[in-house]
C-alpha cells in the first residue's frame, strides 16, 4: 500500500523535474492561442501538401514559417508512441502523420490506431526513414473482456520490432491476408458510425435546430476509409455548434468527450455486433507476426482512463484502489509468456493533477511487488505519450482562432492545450530518456 509519505515524495520529484524539464524543452513562453494557432496552420498545410517539400510553403501561405511552427509546438518528448491516423479515429494519414513530426522536431512516432492495421503503414517506415522520423508500427488493442466481466474503454498498445521488418512482411502477399483480419471488424465499426450519424441527425441535431450531418461530411472527416467511428462523428457534431454559434450547446457540451458520454448513455450509438476481443485474441495477432520474426512490445495505455471508462470508482468518487490492483493482476499475470508487458503510460497528456500522483504511486507498488513476489515477470517501465487524434477548429480569413475548445485538442508531443498549459500538459521527468535510448529499451523488451 502506497503511503502518505510516498504520495508527497513522488509529487516533489515530479513537480520538481517537470519545472527543469520546461526550462530546457520549452525555453520561451508563449501564449495559448499562439499556441493553437500554429497547430491550426500546420494541420491545414499538412492536410494540404502531396510531399514535405510542399509543407514549408502552404505554411507560409497561412502566415507562419516552419521555424516559428518549429518553436510554438516544440515538444515535451522526443518520441510520441501513442497516435491515431485516418486508420481509426484521427485526421492525419500515416505520411501526414511523419510530416507533423518532422515540422515540429520529434524524432520518433509510433502509430497505434484502434484495432486497425493498414497495409500502407509499410511504406510509412521508409519514408520516415527518409525524413529522419523513426517509425514504429503497432496497434491500440481493445480488450472487451477480461477475468469473467466486460470491460469498456480497456486498451492495450502494442509496437512491432524491428519496424523494417515489419513493413517488408505487410507488403507482401502474407501481410495482405494479415491486414484482412482487421477489413471486418471495420466495417462493423462502419456500420456503427453511419448508424449513429442517422440516429444524431434524427434525434440530436434536428431537435435542437442544427443542420444535419451530410454522410460525405462524416466520409470526408474520415479520410475517406473505413473504419468510420464515432468518435470522428463526435468531431463533426462539436465543430456544428462552432459553425452555427450555439454557445447554448457548447455550454452544455464542452468537449468531444462530453458529445459521447451523451451519445452512449443516450442510445444514440448502436452497440458493435462484434465477437468480444480478449487478451487471447491478442496474443494471437503477437504469434502470427513472431512466425515472420517479427517482435512486440505491450503497454498499459491511459490507466487514467480506467477510473473514467472503466468505472473503478467508489460511489464517492474516489478510486477503487482494490479494483485497480485487481485490475493490474489480471493483465499481467495472464499467460505472460504469451501477453508479457513491459510498459505502462505512467505520463500522459490524459493525467489530471490527482490521478498522475496516484498512478505515480501505484506504480511504485506495482514495481515492489513484482519485486518480491514475481521476480520472472517482465520489469514494467514508465513511458510518456499524447495519445493524439486530431487538431479541431480553424483559422478565420485574418489567421485568427476560431471553433476551438481549450483542452479538447491533443497536439503532438506537447499534449493537451489551455489557458493554465500554454505550451501543453504532458507531465515528463527531467531524465525521461530521449527517442534512441527508449527505442533501444523497447526493442530489448519485445518479445
């Protein structure tokens, strides 16, 4: 059990190496809208551009230069493992995604789109290798059910070693039958959004006055692939209320996330008729890539998320810390040799103030009593990521912020963008190691 003393040991070492870690990441200030004004254009360029050659001048175009995009959304890390492409739930494809990082100076990215595999990630390595981004592939697994009762909002990244090859098998003929054990549960994802779009426009935005949601505008904010999720819809609905000027339901709904917290208690998006994934489902994918020498690491993603999606919370709002550490147990002990983790996204642009001391604390624990009690399991690290989507909102004709809520954005490397974190919240120690040294580290984990 965590004590008092830890508690106020972890938070000076954090606050501490937090304050060195800004001084010498992000040496000059700057101010939140500048902020999210350079992300806006650096979006819109990017979303723009056919190659990086193109990147610098479409920026210019919208009054910034790469330098000063360079210097307002330097990051907090090195290396971003945790982000989502147009392949789930996010606005940039997998070359776009390289060209933010390249523009903003992070050295690695990792893509973990949700249950999603796309064969054109292959070709992603290589051009990040060509710009000087490394890239990782993985996957964002979502686990529906585990130790005998269903979970909600359970994910667990994994990141593929060494990516080279992993690019020559997904482009081959193998890889093309591997990449189709994701086209179905796709289109289930499919079906879901475009059957939330029709119940959102029927019962959400008609009702309230709101033009609806054209099917082409929800294709187009999908990247025009599949899957369409309903969190791109949740976007979609959030920049209506910018564009018609409803502060009325911005009041209400201040964020993408408050849009599907509504959406679900409300029956406004259909349940998935998918199979429920288990960590066994896992551990397959893990197998079939190992027969093609190819190696995996597994993270702990966002446990703040479990206190919020996964409902370990007591009636007053307080963590269930049983329920954690059960929670812990379950993942870690099942068949480690098959699902063996190794990380844990202990700093997360996700973390509010209390929850990043708790999970601080708890991974102490965890760490002792692997220690004592399970000295063959494998060591569980610490590791930072953004979990980044997608950049909401635009720029009016005089390059001004409009359709943007603060804190609802993640941008890369940085994390989540407010009037109290300016230059993002990503809550990083001052030693946290640099992109060659924790590749190095995850490469030596993957099993």
């Amino acid at each position: 059990m965590a004590t008092g003393n830890r508690y106020e040991f972890l938070r000076i070492g954090i606050e501490t190496g937090l304050a060195q870690k800004r001084k010498t990441m992000n040496p000059q200030p700057t101010d939140c809208l500048a902020t999210v004004q350079a992300a806006l254009a650096l979006r819109d360029a990017v979303l723009s551009s056919r190659e990086w050659a193109d990147v610098s001048a479409a920026l210019e175009v919208r009054g910034l230069s790469l330098d000063e995009a360079r210097r307002r959304l330097r990051p907090h890390i090195e290396f971003d493992p945790h982000t989502h492409t147009i392949y789930s739930d996010g606005i940039l494809d997998y070359r776009q995604l390289l060209w933010w990082c390249k523009a903003v100076g992070l050295r690695a990215v990792g893509v973990t789109d949700h249950d999603n595999i796309d064969a054109r990630i292959g070709d992603a390595v290589e051009e990040g290798e060509r710009l000087g981004v490394r890239f990782v592939p993985g996957l964002e697994f979502t686990v529906h059910r585990l130790g005998g009762r269903s979970w909600e909002g359970l994910e667990i990244g994994a990141h593929f070693f060494p990516p080279s090859r992993f690019a020559d098998f997904i482009r081959s003929a193998e890889g093309t039958r591997f990449c189709e054990r994701f086209a179905a549960p796709n289109r289930l994802k499919s079906e879901q959004g475009w059957g939330a779009l029709e119940r959102v426009n029927a019962g959400f935005m008609v009702p309230r006055g709101l033009k609806p949601i054209a099917r082409d505008e929800l294709w187009q904010a999908s990247g025009c692939v599949d899957p369409v999720c309903v969190g791109t819809l949740t976007v979609v609905v959030l920049e209506r209320f910018f564009g018609e000027g409803r502060r009325d339901l911005l009041a209400e709904f201040p964020n993408t996330r408050a849009i599907m917290t509504y959406l679900g208690k409300s029956d406004f998006s259909p349940p998935i008729k998918a199979p429920s994934q288990t960590l066994d489902d896992l551990a397959r994918i893990r197998a079939a890539l190992a027969d093609h020498g190819i190696r995996s690491t597994i993270t702990l993603n966002h446990p703040e998320e479990w206190l919020t999606k996964c409902g370990l919370t007591l009636t007053d709002g307080s963590p269930d810390l049983p329920g954690i550490r059960r929670l812990v147990a379950l993942m870690v002990l099942h068949e480690p040799s098959r699902t063996p983790f190794s990380f844990i996204e202990l700093y997360s642009s996700r973390n509010t103030e209390s929850s990043r001391r708790l999970f601080a604390a708890l991974y102490e624990e965890f760490r002792e009593a692997r220690a004592r009690f399970f000295p063959s399991l494998p060591q569980l690290h610490p590791i930072a990521s953004t979990d980044s989507h997608r950049v909401s909102g635009c720029l009016d004709a005089d390059g001004r912020v409009q359709g943007w809520v603060p804190g609802e954005d993640f941008v890369l490397g940085i994390g989540m963008v407010d009037e109290a974190h300016p230059a993002g919240n990503l809550d990083v120690p001052a030693d946290y190691p640099g992109a060659d040294d924790l590749l190095a580290l995850m490469d030596q984990c993957a099993t």
